[in-house]
C-alpha cells in the first residue's frame, strides 16, 4: 500500500506538469507567458493553490491577471482533468509567488554587506 502522503505528492506534481501545459496553451498570450512555480493540492484532492511567478509582473497588474486566471480555471481544470484522466480537477485557486522577490532581495542585502566589508 501506497503511503497516502507519496500518493499526494504524486498527484501534485501531475497536476504540476499539465498546469503548465494547460496555461501555455491559452490563446490569452498574455496568460500563456505566465509561469507557474508550485501547485499545492489540498488532502482531499479538491482544491489546489497554484503559484505564479510574480517577477516580471507589476504589482498594479497583478488583480488583473489573477481575475483573468480565474476566469479562465475552468478551462485550465477541465485541460488538466482530460490529459490526467481525472473525472474532475480539483478547483484552481491562483496567488502570486512574492518568496522569489523576497529571496532577491535578500540577496541584494547580503552584496551590499558584503561590500561594506
């Protein structure tokens, strides 16, 4: 028997993968450039997190893309759904990633330290 937590990650990282496939496959060019960075599956399978990679993308823009990404979820689902061969996807919910921002400049921090030195 599978350990329910392996077969969790399995299937996160599945819907990983055919997320990405499902939004550069978008006709939107400007959803299809976004990248997806971590897809976090709720324990019942029914919802999952999905992160965007946030740089690149002003801080103004950002409720912008996100509606049009909701507004899109039932297409990216139903993608997904089909190429897994899941009866239902679970429902999509997409937030920005800002731990790539941070980490940059947190980085950026540490050179200035490092400089002073």
């Amino acid at each position: 028997m599978v350990d329910p937590k392996i077969r969790l990650q399995r299937a996160q990282s599945a819907l990983y993968e055919r997320l990405r496939e499902a939004i550069a496959s978008l006709s939107d060019e400007e959803l299809a450039s976004l990248n997806a960075t971590e897809a976090i599956l709720a324990r019942g399978k029914k919802d999952a997190t999905i992160l965007i990679d946030s740089s690149g993308v002003a801080p103004s823009e950002r409720a912008r893309l996100l509606s049009k990404l909701k507004k899109a979820s039932g297409y990216i689902g139903s993608y997904i759904a089909a190429a897994q061969g899941w009866r239902q996807a679970p429902a999509l919910h997409f937030k920005f990633d800002e731990s790539l921002e941070s980490a940059a400049r947190l980085d950026a921090i540490f050179a200035r330290i490092k400089e002073d030195k």
